[in-house]
C-alpha cells in the first residue's frame, strides 16, 4: 500500500463518523492507540480484490473507490466521499480475503485497524456492533444487488459470445452459398437455352426433364460414403466421362457422386442422346446439381440461425409474476446452444432424457438461467482437468431424445465408472420423474469441488475461480431460483464426479 507520511487521528475526526459519534471518549482514544495512522496518496490502493480481509479501515478523510475485477475491466462498486468504516463485511461474513480492491482518488487519511482491534472493539461497544451490523446489512443488500446487475450483464454477455460464435458458422456458409449462386445460376439459365435450341425430339427434351428431375430428387438425399468409396466413385465417372470426350469431367465427378449419380445413370443419358450435345447436357446437369446443393446449404444454414435465435428468445422471456409450464427439455437443449462454443473445445454431451416429461411451473426463464450457471461450471471443470483452454476437435455423444428404457439405468449407474475410464471430458444430463418430483441431474468429469468448499457454494461472493474469472453469484442465483419454485438442488463431489441434482414438483 503506498503511504504518506501519516498525520495524528483525533477523536474529534472518529466522531464525524455515525457509527462512532456516541462513543466513551476513552474507548475511541484505546481504538487510536490500537489503530495505524496512514495517509494514501491519490491512486494508491487500501488493499487489492484477493488479499486476506485482516483488517478494517476508517476512512477520516479523503474520497476512495471500491471496484471489483471482471475479466479486463474494474466495475465500480462503490464511491466513498465522506468519513465512513470500509471493509468490515468480510470480516463479519467469514470471507477469508477482501472480494474488492480499494484506490484512493483523493488523498486519503485513513486510521488501520486489525482484525483483532476490530472484535475486541465491537465486543467493547455492544452499541458500536449494533450500528455496525446495520450498516453491514445495508450494504450487503446494495452490493448483492450490484452484483446480481453484473451477474446478470455477465449472463448477457455469455449468450452474446455465444451466439456470435454460433452465429458465424451459419451465416458464413450462407454467404458464401448466396455468392456462388450468383455465379452458378446464371450458368444454368444459359444452358438451358442453349438446350432447347438444340435438334432435339419431343421424346428427347421429355428425357431431360425427367432426368433433371430425378438429379434433383437424388441429390435430396445424397449416400454417405467414406472418403476412399468417394475416390473411388470419382474416378470411375471420370473414366467415364474421358471415354466420351466430357470437358471437365473431374469437376463434374465430384459433382455427380455428392449427388448420388453412378456411371450406370450416366449411361442412361447416352443411350437415349446418342453422344448428341452430352457436354452441354452435362454442363446444365452439373450447374443444377451446384445450384440444390447450395440452397440445400442456404436452408441448413438459416434454420440453424433460426434455432439459435430462437435459444435466445427462450431467456429474453421475462415475466417473472407469473408461473408458466416449462418444458425442460427445451431449456436444457437452449442452453447447450448458447454455450456451444464452448463445447466445441472438446466437451462430449450425454443426453439422458426421460420420455413425457412433466412440465414444471416456471417464472419466465428463470430455469434457464440455472442450467446455464451447473452447465456452465460443469465446462470449465471438465477443460480445466484436461487441459484444453483452446479450441480443439469438437466431440459429441448424442443419443436419440428419447433413449431406451431399459439401457437408462444400466448407462447412468455405471457413470462413475465410464468418467474412471475415459480421457474425455463429458456431461452427463439426465431428467427423470421420481414419485412427485422432476428430477434433473447434470454431471460432469472435471476436477470436482473440494469437500472444505462443498458447504460455501451456494453462499454469496464465494467463488473458487481467480480474481476477475467469477462473481460468486452463479451458484448462488441458482439456489434462490431453485428455492423460489419449491425445489431442491444436491450435490455429490470427488475428483472426476460431480453431480447435481435438481428437483422441482411436479405431479407425475
């Protein structure tokens, strides 16, 4: 902490503060001799977010800022411009480190007082702990709502990230399918003029009709081949087309096979044209098959930024005063699509859904914010034991919706002993219908919540992530929500096992 040459505290400047103008005149001379006289200078720091909380502070004189770290920016907490304590609510919560940083404006006289100055004072002054604790209560209610603003912003900035990330992939290949349209319809438009001015019979113009037709229809739904079939096929209608003097036939070959056509189709072409215009046939039968494949592209494309939009318009519902039936399913499914890019650094999902589950009454999409902050958690836990802080090879295990019954309780029991065995990391979700009440449960393979942290985390502020990385909210959020719809939220935890479980009413 940068100092000053310290200036004497009075008594008379410790009573311009409320909570002290009624003490004993002795007992405020005892908490001076106790204290450490220090002045800041402007932009010094009282102490920084993450430092032991072992100490309070007296702020005589002076103007100082309390800001918290999130990610590259200082979010201003609060501004403190008269005499005031700073700093005594971690220490009356129990939080072993100061959750925000303190920096002077103005110079700052500022009387130190430790943390076991501090308790025998407030045991001295039952008076002084009174009005302590209400100035406590006072601030923790404006801080928590600071907090649940950033948390919220925070949230808002998860789906932002995400859907610009989910968003880009789509509207990428959307673009480039509508710039090669142009290129490639004008193609197909000026060979199928140049068709019908050929010599052709009614039996012959009949032909091509139906057999555009069908390319159509068989570019639908193309075979899937590997990559040697696929070679393979290639060349042979190359061969083909070379046989039979086709311009290009390599480019056309790639075309046909992505299209499902074989050589034997190929004949059939050449046994009604008699080797009449077949390089311009060819040429309109491959500019037609280009043009479904990229509006087949252009509508893949678009209903994934429609599902995008769509998971988001889930959590922009906000009517929190009135219960609405929620699918869980649909929640569930929107948030794995605002956090893909997230998954997609290698995260496998397991899903293990209960068919006909019940709808649960929700306040608008206040569900969602839940599996949003254990989904969420499950991802950093499970990329921060296996390494991977990069964008990688993305993996996915993705059953039916609906699984089989009967391999349900054979896969989830034997859960702990798949997250043993595996060098992947995976969430497990599982929703079920227990008696009276919907069960979720969400598990995850990553390093697991110490057993000494297991009882904090749901309390406000605590957070096991570095300075800037989280608000201690999250989990936090979550509970209330859960409490709020008369549920019950669980969790079991070890090294490559942590569970969830979320339960909320429902009549089966």
């Amino acid at each position: 902490m940068l100092s000053l040459k310290p200036a004497p505290v009075t008594t008379d400047l410790l009573r311009r503060i409320p909570v002290f103008a009624q003490i004993p005149e002795a007992k405020l001379e005892w908490m001076v001799a106790q204290g450490k006289a220090v002045r800041v200078p402007p932009g010094g720091l009282l102490r920084a977010e993450g430092d032991p909380a072992n100490c309070v502070f007296v702020l005589l004189e002076g103007i100082c800022r309390m800001t918290q770290r999130s990610g590259n920016q200082d979010i201003l907490l609060v501004q403190h411009d008269r005499p005031t304590l700073i700093g005594e609510v971690p220490l009356l919560m129990g939080v072993p480190y100061f959750w925000a940083s303190g920096r002077a404006v103005t110079t700052c006289h500022i009387l130190e007082l430790d943390a076991d100055t501090f308790w025998q004072f407030m045991g001295l002054c039952p008076t002084v702990a009174k009005s302590v604790l209400q100035t406590m209560i006072v601030r923790m209610q404006e801080i928590q709502v600071l907090a649940q603003h950033r948390e919220r912003l925070i949230s808002l900035g998860t789906l932002a990230a995400g859907l610009a990330h989910e968003l880009n992939n789509p509207a990428s290949a959307a673009q480039r399918a509508a710039r090669e349209l142009r290129r490639v319809f004008p193609l197909m438009q000026t060979q199928t003029l140049k068709l019908t001015h050929k010599c052709l019979t009614d039996e012959q113009r009949e032909f091509l009709i139906r057999l555009q037709q069908d390319a159509i229809v068989q570019a639908q739904n193309p075979p899937t081949l590997d990559s040697m079939t696929q070679s393979d096929c290639e060349d042979q209608l190359t061969d083909w087309m070379d046989d039979h003097n086709i311009q290009n036939s390599w480019q056309f070959a790639s075309t046909f096979v992505n299209a499902g056509l074989d050589s034997d189709w190929l004949d059939q072409i050449l046994t009604c044209l008699n080797n009449i215009c077949l390089q311009d046939v060819f040429t309109w039968l491959e500019a037609t098959l280009t043009v479904v494949g990229l509006l087949n592209t252009l509508g893949h494309s678009t209903e994934r930024i429609h599902q995008l939009v769509g998971a988001v318009q889930d959590y922009s519902t906000l009517d929190p005063d009135d219960l609405q039936p929620v699918d869980i399913h649909k929640g569930l499914e929107s948030t794995l699509t605002i956090l893909g890019h997230k998954l997609k650094r290698g995260v496998a999902i397991v899903r293990d859904y209960a068919e006909d589950l019940p709808k649960v009454m929700s306040h608008g999409s206040e569900l969602e914010q839940v599996w949003m902050n254990v989904i969420d958690n499950a991802i950093a836990a499970t990329l921060e034991r296996f390494n991977l802080n990069t964008s990688s090879t993305p993996m996915s295990v993705t059953p039916a919706l609906h699984t089989n019954p009967v391999m349900i309780p054979t896969g989830w029991q034997n859960r702990a002993r798949h997250f043993s065995i595996t060098s992947q990391p995976t969430i497990w979700i599982r929703t079920r219908c227990e008696a009276d009440w919907v069960l979720i449960e969400i598990a995850d393979n990553g390093i697991g919540i110490p057993p000494e942290v297991q009882p904090h985390i749901y309390e406000p502020f605590f957070t096991t992530k570095g300075v800037g990385k989280g608000t201690g909210l999250g989990l936090n959020t979550s509970y209330k929500i859960v409490k709020r719809h008369e549920g019950d939220i669980r969790v079991t935890s070890q090294p490559g096992d942590t569970c969830f479980q979320i339960r909320f009413p429902s009549q089966c």
